[in-house]
C-alpha cells in the first residue's frame, strides 16, 4: 500500500459509515416506531393492611416451628454405623 492511498481510504470509508447510517435510519426505523407507551406503576409503601379474617387464622399452627415425633437417640444421623 502507498503513502498516499491511506487518506483516500480513510475518506471512503467516513462516507460509506455517514451514508450507511443515514439509510439504516431512514430504513429501519420511523419516529412513531420510536415512541413506545409504558404503564405506570404505583409506588411501593411499607406499610401493608391486616390480612383478612376469613384467610388468616391467629390461632394455627405456625408452620416455622421444629416438630418433633418420638425421640432420637442418634446423634449422627448420617453416620453408616447404627447405634
């Protein structure tokens, strides 16, 4: 490549960049395809309402607590041996 063919091919390829975005825009892409309609969400509170009577029970049984049926003796229960 010679010494002044560089300048030529950096202009070529400016002018092809500035055309090909002007066609690709003018192409592809139209102002009312641009705008796009969103939902508006409310915001979000820290206070939340009692839940309802007819779903919540106060005097069920609370799940998160450790059940116990018999006892257990093994206190390596993934052990191979059997006491």
């Amino acid at each position: 490549m010679k010494q002044k063919d560089l300048p030529i091919i950096l202009v070529v390829v400016f002018i092809s960049a500035v055309l090909s975005f002007i066609v690709s825009r003018a192409l592809f892409s139209s102002s009312s395809s641009r705008r796009q309609q969103v939902d508006v969400v409310q915001s979000i509170s820290s206070s939340f309402p009692a839940p309802d009577g007819r779903y919540f029970n106060n005097n069920a049984v609370d799940p998160t607590q450790l059940i116990q049926v018999g006892t257990n003796n093994n206190t390596n229960p993934f052990s191979s041996s059997t006491h």
